[in-house]
C-alpha cells in the first residue's frame, strides 16, 4: 500500500471568525499547536518548533530569565504565552519581558489570560522552516505597537536584526552578545549557544 504524503507549509493561515474568548479556548483545547492571530484575524497555525530550536530557545529564556531573578524589573514569558497587541493581534513571541509597573496594572484576569499589552521586550529566534520576511513584518508590528526593543536572532544567516523604534532597523554579522540597552539595563545575552 502506497501512503500519501502531503507537504504543508510551516505555517498554515486561515480565516475564521473567532471571538477572543473562542481564541482563547481554541489555544487552549489544542495545547500542540502553537496559534497566532493577525490583525485582520487570520489564524495561524504552527507546528511544535523542532527540538533544536526548543533547546536554542530555551538558552534564550533562560538568560533573560536570571538576569530578571536579580533585578526584579518586569516579568519575563516564554514562547507558549499569547498576548493581544493594541492592533488586534494575538502574538506570541519566543521570549518576551514586560515591566512590572505595566504588567501589575493588568487586572488578575488579563493576566491568566492572552493579556491585552505589547511586551516591551521581545525575541523572534528563526527556525529553518521560518519566512524572514514574514518574521521582519512581526517583528515590526511589535515596535509599531509599543515594543522598546526587539532581537530577531536569524540563525540560518547568522545575524541577528536589533528592532527600536523611530530608527532603522540595526544588522549584527554574527555577533558573541546583545545588550539589553536601556531597556533592560545590565542584560547581556551570550549568542554563543544560539547562533
């Protein structure tokens, strides 16, 4: 017997018409897919990342995360955490950090839900199956609806494009770190195990 195989694009896009609360319960119900929503209110599907980039990812976090632990400036979130942008979207990056003062001013349910802010902080790290354009648009729209700093970290070229905004976005040939700048002060990441 001959099985069919079918090649789908990394990520599947689809227009359906879902209410945040249905949103919410569809991410919730299918814990296996990571989903995003645009602005328009496609749907994105995507697919588990590989176990390669989980592990790069995870170094990510990771740093963030103690370098957070010894400044208590925010709360940091992993790629799992949805977020509504004040465009609409429900995006959730791979890293994330939002300042406390912002994040405390979320009411207890906003929190343990998809909570209505744009972090300040965040990280797209390219897996190998990823649209750089795609990921440069969304990376945009975080800068566009109130990010302060954004790092895609583009493995496959080994670079790595520094978002901020009202500036052009800033290209790194390989570079060993990224600083945290002003926006998170004192924060280095070590790019060795990423890159």
């Amino acid at each position: 017997m001959e099985v069919l195989q079918i090649a789908l694009p990394s990520t599947l896009k689809l227009n359906i018409d879902l209410t945040d609360e249905q949103y919410f319960q569809l991410c919730q119900s299918n814990r296996d897919y990571r989903f995003e929503r645009t602005a328009e209110g496609e749907l994105l599907i995507m697919p588990p990342t590989g176990s390669d980039t989980g592990r790069r990812n995870v170094k990510i976090t990771t740093q963030l995360d103690i370098w957070n632990s010894q400044n208590n400036l925010g709360e940091v979130f992993d790629s799992s955490t949805g977020f509504i942008l004040p465009n609409g979207a429900k995006r959730s990056p791979d890293a994330s950090w939002v300042k406390i003062e912002r994040w405390n001013a979320l009411t207890p349910e906003q929190q343990e839900s998809f909570a209505p802010i744009c972090p300040d902080f965040v990280v797209e790290l390219r897996s190998r199956t990823d649209s750089l354009k795609e990921l440069q648009e969304k990376m945009q729209e975080y800068i566009d609806n109130g990010a302060s700093l954004g790092w895609l970290i583009d493995r496959k070229n080994k670079r790595v494009e520094i978002y901020r905004p009202l500036k052009e976005v800033e290209i790194l040939e390989n570079p060993a770190t990224l600083s945290g700048e002003d926006v998170l002060p004192g924060f280095v990441l070590d790019l060795t195990l990423i890159l």
